[in-house]
C-alpha cells in the first residue's frame, strides 16, 4: 500500500459511506474509502428502491447539497413514481425501483474514479485513540492508517450475526465478513454501543411468479428525477419502465406463520437487539395487528440482470421450510421458486446521543459517524447522515464552522435532531409525521432551502447555482404578471374555465389573478390559457403552490423563526448544569445526559420540562454553568 497517511478515513463503502467520501474529497480532503469489496461499494442488501415517503425528499436534499445518490438513483431507475400526488404538497414524495446491479455498477465507478479519494480493500479492526482523539485505524492484516479524521460508516457489519430461526452464523449482509473488534475498541475508547435487528424477506425466481394472480403497479408518467441535473434522455422513457405488483396474505399464510410462530427467531429468544417499529417482520405484523385479515405486499424486480422479484412486506426469520410453505401460500405463488430465503441480522449500533449535530463524536474528538451504525435504517436516511459527516469533516479541516440545518429547513435536520436530541431505542426511520414544518420541506422546494449550502462548501457548481437563480428570478416575474392582471368574469374563455370548476358568478368584475389562483383546483397555466399566454409547466406549478399554501407557510415560517430564536441560545456539550439552581431533577439528569448544544436541543428533550427552560434562560443571562 503506497499511501497510509490521509486527511479523512471513512469507514465503509454503503450508502453512507459514499457521500461521505465523496462529499469530503470533493472538497479537496485526501480521503480513503475503506470498504471489504470494491463490489460492496453501493451495495442494496435490502429492498432494491430509493425514495418514498419523507425519504424521497432526503434524496432531492442530498442533490441540493451536490451529493450523488439522486443522480445515481435516476440513471438507474427501472421506474419511477410520484407518491401522495393527489395529496398536498408536503407529503408527496418521489420514489424508484432500483435496478440494484446497476445502480452498485455506478457508485463503484464514481468513487474509484474520484479525485483526492483513494479506496482501500481491507477490514477495520481497531479505533486508534490517543487523549481521546482518534489518529486513524488499524486493518485486519496489521497495516496502520492513519488520519486527521474518521468517519465510522459501518452499517450492520459491526459484530454481526446472521440469523434463519435457530441458525445463528456471524457476518454482515448475506453473511459476508464481520468483526467484533472494531466495535469493542469502540467501546474501550468511552463510547456506548446496543444491539439492534433488521432482516429481509426471500427472493423469488420471477419467471416462477404467477403475475396474472396479482395486481400491477405502473410508475407515473412524465419526466420525473431525482437530481435537478439529470437529463430526460438520461431516464428510462416511461414506455420502458419495469412495473411493479401487488400480492396479499391469505388466511393459510397466517396460518402457517402462527403454528410456527415458536420457531422464527424474534420469538424463540435468538433475538436480543431491538427490531424496526415501522418496517416490522411478517411475524411482528401477525401478533400486533391480530385483527387484519390480510397484509399487503409488494413484489419489486431488483434488477434486468437477475430473474428475481424483491417481496417487500415479508420478512421473516422462519425456518427454510416453513418459508417455502407460507410462501406458496401467496396469490401468484402457488409454484414460485424460492432463490434466497430470508434471515434477520443483528449488529452493534452506537447511542447517537453521543453524537453532536455536526456528527462529530461528544467523547471521541475527530471522530464522526454516520448511517445504521448510528441507529437508523434506510439507504436514504444513511446518505444524509453521510453528506453531513462528510461536509462537516472537511469544514473541520479547513478551520469553518460545521453545517447544521434546522427542522424548518430539511428533513435530514429533522434527522440529525431526533438522534442527537431524543436517540433512538430502536431503528430509527424518517416519516413525515416526524417533521413539524413538513409545508416548508417539500420535494419541490430542496433547491430553495439548501442549494446556497451546496454552493458556499463547494460542492454545486457556479454554473447550476446561476441557473437557480435564473429559474427564481423568473418564478418571481411570473408571480407578479399574474398579479398585474384582472381577469374579467364575463370574458367567454375566463368564465368557461371558472364554470368548468364549479365557479358561477353574475358580477362583471375582474378578478385579480393571484386570487384566483388561490381558488381550489384553479391552476396558474390553464388560467393563464384563458388569455392566450403559456407559462412553463414547472414554474407554473411552482407558483400554484407558492400562492395556494401562501398563509399556511407563512404561519409556519413564524413558527420556525421562534424555534430558531431558541436554537441561536447556546449551551455546548460543557455546560454545567450543577451550576444551575432550581432544575427538576429529572431535567437535570437528562441535560447532564444528553449535553444538547442549544436551548431548542435542550427543550426537545423528554423530561425537560419548560419551567427548565425558563430557569435555563436565566441562568444563561447570568452567566452561570460556563464555570470560572
């Protein structure tokens, strides 16, 4: 190995550990990608898609900030589709089927290919810490790297055990190569770790699926992307695109599960990690929702190159035998060929409440970590961590303050926060839900929130920053035309149009074309046809919303301005609150527990009640708990 000295070291070659490399080195860091197998790098151990609920809108963050999973994700779509697109526009969500060959075949060419990043095949097996800062790692076979920095991407590969019933064999993902030591040194270096579980349904032969039995799930039409610099004629065109499918559970299969419930991993005492809430195994769905006669499951291809169909919704850890019975059970089944039966995985995790927003470890200094080893599931939630770790490494490096996006701002600051502030007990997964300002954080309005970010760091190009601002500037004069102009009611197309909707009116005065536009179901292009004038289909669309959810933003835009208030009041992971007089007692231990780096942290923490927060408030006017 020619070179063993790097500025950043990432450990890990997953969905995380790709932005992060890339992010760090695309920013001028000499970074090391350490990775088991190069063929690892952008591997899909679990369900082959990217996107979906809150998710998708991660990605379209992640390209905001010049990451490389959405442009990935589009080149190598099988189809794409538009989630919740009848609904508002805080929940819809952008979603594709991954062709996973492909969409691996890419990330591994993008990052062996980068400058200032060198990938190294080899397994970490040491932390190496010194006064509590880290100085690099040590590889299985002895070699010593080392570095200004770590980023600990791990996945589930730390001290994992694959699991099939009783069957216990220790690895990562499809029993690949595992160690126990990394994680112990992580422990020896002051850091807390917990065992958490995942798993995956089988794999079937698609030429044994009886499709006709089952209900197909066609993408939407139109030139839909991830990646504001991905071209139409980079897509697959929508007359190409791989349909998906919809199958159910019969009262056989529950039948079968049940009788053997005894049997499957989670429930025999194999298990001792705590498993994903919202992502539950076939067995966990049948105890906790007794009452459903059926679940739903959907049937994704993972690749052109592979005759096998992903069967999302049935994950299990029961026996080989038992999963050929429940399986052939399933409408379109009846014959279907098993080609990788499902197992359950438990790994080590580390408490993210150890971490800082920046990811930076509280305990290990230069120490960052991002992804499952941080406690969450999801390829996209781990590739915003990574983006993070990665961009806050290298503004380390370069002496600048970390990146840190607010809960008003992106749903991977919802993310850092929830971790940082509240932990996790369980695999952590993003949800709308989650997200209190979920109107300002929309798939159509990543560029607007975080595309300047992307820009100042380096990582969006001049070129793509001044075509934004083109695009704004022209959504702005396209908003003021529209207010410049009355439409007359009683002008034949305006009225017809209006009719068309449901509008009557007798007046014969015109109407200014925001308001209208206000109106549910007016739209700013077909209005704007009433006139004889076009607009672009996206603007308009832009400008529809901007206009029709304009008091609910800005009710929630004041919302965040008061959260952002409390965030700016700084405490930091050394504040002393035994210096503070008048805290509950559970508000103390918690703050002592967590050491959250702002007022807001600290009001988001359970336990901490607001008769804290006013105490805190004072006792930070008085200068208390910064010691002498």
């Amino acid at each position: 190995m020619k070179n063993t000295e790097f500025d950043i070291i990432v450990i890990g070659g997953g969905h995380a550990g790709i932005e992060a490399a890339l992010a760090s080195s695309r920013m001028g860091m000499n970074t090391a990608m350490l990775t088991l197998s190069i063929d690892n790098i952008g591997k899909m151990p679990c369900n082959p898609s990217v996107g979906g609920p809150a998710k998708g809108i991660v990605v379209r963050e992640i390209d905001a900030l010049g990451g490389q999973m959405p442009i990935t994700a589009d080149r190598t779509a099988l189809q794409f589709k538009m989630l919740n697109s009848a609904k508002g526009p805080g929940v819809r969500a952008l979603r594709v089927q991954s062709d996973k060959i492909a969409y691996k075949k890419m990330m591994q060419e993008v990052c062996t290919h980068q400058e200032h990043l060198t990938v190294i095949q080899g397994m970490a097996v040491h932390l190496n810490v010194t006064d509590h800062t880290v100085t690099g790692v040590t590889l299985k076979d002895g070699t010593i790297l080392t570095s200004k920095i770590v980023i600990l991407t791990t996945g589930t590969y730390m001290a994992g055990v694959n699991m099939i019933s009783a069957e216990v064999v220790p690895g990562g993902p499809d029993r690949e190569e595992t160690t126990n030591d990394l994680s112990a040194s992580l422990r020896e270096a002051g850091l807390e770790t917990y065992r958490l579980k995942t798993g995956t349904p089988p794999r079937v032969l698609t030429s044994s699926i009886d499709f006709s039995k089952t209900a197909i799930e066609p993408g939407t039409p139109g030139f839909m992307h991830f990646s504001e610099t991905t071209k139409p004629e980079e897509v697959r065109p929508f007359k190409d695109e791989v349909p998906c499918y919809l199958t159910y559970t019969t009262p056989e299969t529950h039948e079968i599960i049940l009788a053997n419930l005894q049997k499957s991993s989670m429930y025999s005492g194999v298990v001792k990690g705590v498993g994903p809430r919202y992502c539950p195994s076939i067995e966990d769905k049948l105890v906790r929702f007794k009452d459903k006669p059926r679940h739903l499951l959907f049937l994704e291809p993972e690749s052109l190159t592979m005759d096998t169909t992903y069967v999302q919704g049935f994950s299990t850890s029961l026996p080989r035998d038992i999963q050929e019975l429940m399986t052939h059970t399933l409408p379109g089944f009846e014959h279907c060929v098993i080609k990788k039966y499902a197992y359950a995985i438990e790994y080590d995790a580390i408490d993210p409440i150890q971490m800082k927003p920046s990811f930076e470890s509280k305990i290990i200094h230069n120490l960052y970590t991002a992804g499952q080893v941080n406690g969450t599931s999801g390829y996209e939630e781990a590739a915003g961590q990574g983006m993070v770790a990665g961009i806050n490494a290298a503004l380390s490096l370069k002496g600048k303050e970390p990146l840190v996006f607010g809960r008003d701002e992106a749903y991977i600051g919802v993310l850092v926060d929830d971790l940082t502030t509240k932990g996790t007990l369980e695999p952590y997964r993003l949800l709308t839900s989650r997200a209190e300002f979920r109107l300002l954080l929309r798939h159509d309005n990543a560029e607007q929130r975080l595309l300047h970010y992307g820009h100042d760091i380096g990582l969006v190009s001049d070129a793509r920053y001044d075509a934004y601002q083109n695009r704004q500037e022209a959504l702005r004069t396209l908003e003021e035309h529209l207010g410049s102009i009355n439409f007359e009611q009683d002008d034949p197309k305006v009225h017809a149009y209006l009719s068309s909707l449901g509008y009557e009116s007798d007046t014969h005065i015109g109407i200014n074309g925001k308001e209208l536009v206000k109106r549910p179901n007016v739209t700013t292009s077909e209005l704007l046809q009433c006139i004889d004038e076009t607009a672009d289909t996206d603007l308009a669309s832009e400008c529809d919303i901007d206009l029709k959810y304009e008091g609910y933003i800005n009710k929630a835009r004041r919302e965040a301005d008061k959260l952002k208030a409390m965030d700016s009041m700084k405490l930091g992971v050394e504040f002393n609150y035994d210096e503070v007089d008048n805290l509950s007692i559970e508000g103390r231990q918690k703050l002592n527990k967590y050491k959250p780096e702002t007022m807001g942290q600290a009001s988001r923490i359970s336990g901490v009640n607001p008769a804290d927060i006013a105490v805190l408030a004072i006792a930070i006017k008085q200068g208390k708990g910064r010691g002498k």
